[in-house]
C-alpha cells in the first residue's frame, strides 16, 4: 500500500492540497468486501500537529473484488472540532 502513496500518487495529491510536507498517513487492511475501512487524517505540512489527528470511516459495500485494489484519500479542511489534546499547534509551523 505504501507503494501506492508514494510519488505517483503523492505528488498529484500535495499539488491538489497545496502543500504537504509531511508524509501521508495511511493504513493497510485485508478484509472481506464491505469491511469498514478508518483511514486516518493528520496535518499535511507537519504530521504531529494533534489538532488534526481524526479519521473518517469508509467501506464499499460490493467491493474490493478479487481481482480489484481498493485505495481511498480522505483530506480535512481544518482541524479537529473541539480538538482536546495539546502539543504542537499550526501556529508553531
């Protein structure tokens, strides 16, 4: 999976956010088709910026198929609605 966030996915993806320092979170799973998927969401430029830690729930009722490689992006506007935990802000950027 890896492999498919690198450069050719990577690049188009930070050119579309405007930016992207920091490396693409991401997650791996091998499940049966329709399995929910939580794809894990962080600041684009700096990934230990907690405000924006979430992640949106995801799944495809009819698939991946067999033959098939299921890749998903979720991106955020902002941060986190009433982020509650602490450390390094946007501001410190």
């Amino acid at each position: 999976v890896v492999a498919c966030i690198t450069t050719v996915f990577g690049d188009p993806l930070r050119q579309q956010v405007g930016g992207g320092k920091a490396w693409i979170s991401s997650v791996s799973k091998v499940a049966a088709a329709g399995t929910s998927i939580d794809i894990p969401l962080a600041h684009k430029d700096e990934l230990y910026i907690r405000s924006h830690y979430d992640a949106v729930t995801f799944s495809v009722p009819d698939g991946p198929r067999p033959d098939e490689l299921l890749i998903c992006v979720a991106v955020a506007s902002g941060p986190r609605v009433h982020q509650r935990v602490g450390g390094k802000t946007v501001a410190d950027l």
